[in-house]
C-alpha cells in the first residue's frame, strides 16, 4: 500500500515538473502527460523487479 501512495505521489510531482517545463516550451499539457507517463512506467517496472528479489 505505501508502494502505491509513494508512486502516485511520485507521478504528481513529475506531472507537475512536467506543467512547468513545457509552460516553457508552449506545450504544458503534454509535458505534464509525458513526465508522469514516464514515472509511472518506472515506479511499475521497479515494483516489479523488487517483488523478483523476495
């Protein structure tokens, strides 16, 4: 459970980097879309592979 409130949360943050980096770049929606993509595939890829140790 806290594996998932620490992925959302990580995902937020991204999302939010994301917001301000394309603000930038004229392109704030997707940055933000891509940012947290991004995070979200490598929190799941981590919870995978850590689950693989046990």
């Amino acid at each position: 459970m806290v594996r998932t409130i620490v992925s959302i949360v990580i995902m937020l943050i991204s999302a939010l980097v994301g917001i301000f980096v394309g603000s930038a770049m004229n392109g704030a929606e997707i940055f933000g879309i891509i940012f947290s993509m991004i995070a979200g595939f490598s929190c799941t890829i981590h919870a995978i592979e850590s689950k693989k140790d046990k």
